[in-house]
C-alpha cells in the first residue's frame, strides 16, 4: 500500500475515535464511528486475497447496520426529547443504542462476525482491530450505562463471559481464538460497567496491553496456527518462553497482570450482592484459560514430529523491538502494583 494512502487512513482512524470521545452529539458521535468504520476497510482488504475481502464485506455489513441502529436510536431519542443530547436518553432508546453498540463491539449474543472477520485479516489489521476499533463504542457505552436496563448488561456480560469461553475450546486457528478471547474480556467489562465505569476503563488498558503483546509476539514468530506453535522455539527461544506468560496472562492466571481485572471485578460484585454472576463468570473464565493452556502446551511441551512440513529456520541473531519489550514487561508484572493503581483510578 501507498505510504501517503496509509497515512491517510491510519489518521482518520485516529480522527474518527478522536471525534467520538469528543462528541456530546448524538449526530457527531455516529460520524466519528462511520469516519472510524470507512477508514479500516482498505487496510483490510489491502493483500487482495479473497478471505480477506469476504472479511471486509463482513465487517462492512455489521458495522453498517450498527451505525444504522445507532443513528435510528439517536433520531427517535431527538424525537421524543427535543434534543441529541448524549446522556439524555429514554429507556426505549437506551435499550436499542445499546444492542446497537454490543453490535459493533461484538458482544454476544451479537458477536458471530467477529471471529470470521478476524480469521481473514493479517495479524496487525486484526490489532487494530481487536483494540483500537473497541475505543469509540466503548466510549459511547461508558456514557449510557448509567440510563440502561441493568439486567441487559449483566445479561450481556454473562452471555460474553460463557461464549468467549465456550467458543474458543475447539478452535485451531490463532486468530478465532484471539477473537473468543475479545468476546470474553468485553463481557468481564460490560458486567461490572454500571456499578465502577473505572474499573471498566482499567480492565479495557489491560485488555489492550495484553492483545497487543499477544498480536505483536504472534506477528513476530510468524504462526498463526496452533499446528505451527511448536515449530516456534526454532525461530526464537527466548520470545517463546515469554509468550506462554503472555498467555496465561491473558487467561487470568495469577501472579500475573490479567489476574489483576478479573480479581477486582468479583470483589465489586460481590460487593453489590451478585454472588452468582460472579460465580458464573469465574467459571467461564477456567474456559478461557483452558485454551491459552493449549496454546502454550502446542508452544513449549511438544516436539514437532519427525515428518512436519514446516520449513525449519536457522536461529539468528533476533532484534527485539522496544514496544514489544514494553507491552511483554507491562503484560506479565503489572499486579504488585495494584494498590498503587487502584489508588489512582479507582
């Protein structure tokens, strides 16, 4: 691609979020979430590969008939209150804004675009999607959450929490289970959204941390199947030791830093009497760490067999880039630091 074209694009996905969280206008907030959508289909579609464009139709699609959602909602809330103002909004059309934005988050039970579209799309388009493209819905839902149905979110929430996890147990390709992960953190988040929106804030930090080492780590060794994890040792032993950190991290394993949300949020809901939603999600969140146990047992405790087809790589010297350094350090050893940050935020 064009680096002047790419440019272009990459700033008006900046612009398009950056609209959103400015916006107190129903109206303009959509116009950042449409400026956001019509700048990453090009890049998804960029390698001219036939998934890849079945992915951006996908996308397109889904997103459109969100948008659609959105503007439908914020024109009837207009109608009925004389306004567009953000957090003026009636139970009716707080109930659709909200399926609107779970559909363009990806929340189940509206979340089956999601993995297709992320199985289709190269490692840092699926990034940007994973992470930045959460940012402007989740903004709008941060906003809402206090005028919305709380059992629609917690419903919302519990739903995520168990497909995330449920959905990711039989999958083979890197990328779906990336996308089952999503699903599943953005159900921790929604869950506890109305009760402490900061810990919601802190949860999404986290999350992106996380994703972006897994992304970066994943792009770097090349493999994108779990078939391929154990041929990774030969391209880089000390990224692969790593990476099964950055696995269990995301999972929620302690002493690691994704322990960190999931801990904070059962104290907060057992704080507001729901014993069982914390209960359940507890349980969905062995689901998820289930896969990530498979990922890193395909990754370190197996050998490839004699006949793998895989072309083995001469180790060479590796340059680790400082970012990817950062986010590793910043995924795995973040939870001493809980007080401090707890402190600061919540």
């Amino acid at each position: 691609m064009n680096p002047y074209v790419l440019v272009i694009l990459l700033s008006s996905l900046g612009l398009g979020t950056t609209i959103t969280f400015a916006s107190s206008n129903w109206l303009i907030a959509w116009m950042g979430l449409e400026i956001n959508t019509m700048a990453i289909l090009p890049l998804m579609a960029k390698h001219h590969h036939p998934r890849g464009v079945e992915a951006t139709t996908k996308y397109f699609l889904t997103q459109a008939t969100a948008a659609a959602m959105i503007l439908f909602a914020g024109m009837m809330n207009a109608w009925i209150t004389g306004q567009w103002d953000l957090n003026n909004l009636q139970p009716m059309t707080s109930t659709l804004m909200t399926a609107a934005l779970a559909l363009k988050i990806g929340l189940a039970p509206v979340h089956f675009w999601m993995p297709e579209v992320l199985q289709g799309l190269s490692l840092p388009t699926g990034l940007i999607m994973s992470t930045w493209q959460k940012l402007a819905p989740f903004s709008l839902m941060l906003q809402i959450a206090p005028s919305t149905n709380p059992t629609l979110l917690t419903t919302l929430g519990v739903l995520s929490a168990l497909i995330g996890g449920w959905g990711g147990l039989n999958q083979t390709q890197l990328r779906k289970i990336l996308a089952y992960s999503s699903i599943a953190h953005m159900g921790w988040m929604i869950i506890v959204i109305q009760y402490m929106p900061q810990l919601t804030i802190l949860t999404l930090m986290i999350y992106i941390i996380m994703t972006l080492t897994a992304f970066m780590t994943f792009n770097k060794l090349n493999i994108t199947k779990i078939n391929t994890m154990s041929t990774a040792w030969t391209k880089d032993p000390t990224l692969t030791s790593l990476t099964t950190l950055t696995l269990l991290s995301l999972g929620g394993l302690p002493p690691l830093t994704g322990f960190m949300p999931k801990w904070l949020i059962l104290q907060e809901l057992s704080n507001q009497e729901m014993t069982l939603t914390a209960t359940i999600i507890a349980m969905s969140a062995l689901l998820s760490l289930y896969f990530y146990l498979r990922l890193l047992y395909s990754m370190t405790l197996t050998l490839h067999p004699s006949t793998n087809n895989h072309t083995m790589l001469w180790r060479t010297k590796k340059q680790h880039k400082l970012p990817l350094t950062i986010s590793m350090v910043a995924s795995m050893s973040l939870l001493p630091l809980t007080p401090m940050i707890t402190t600061l935020m919540l």
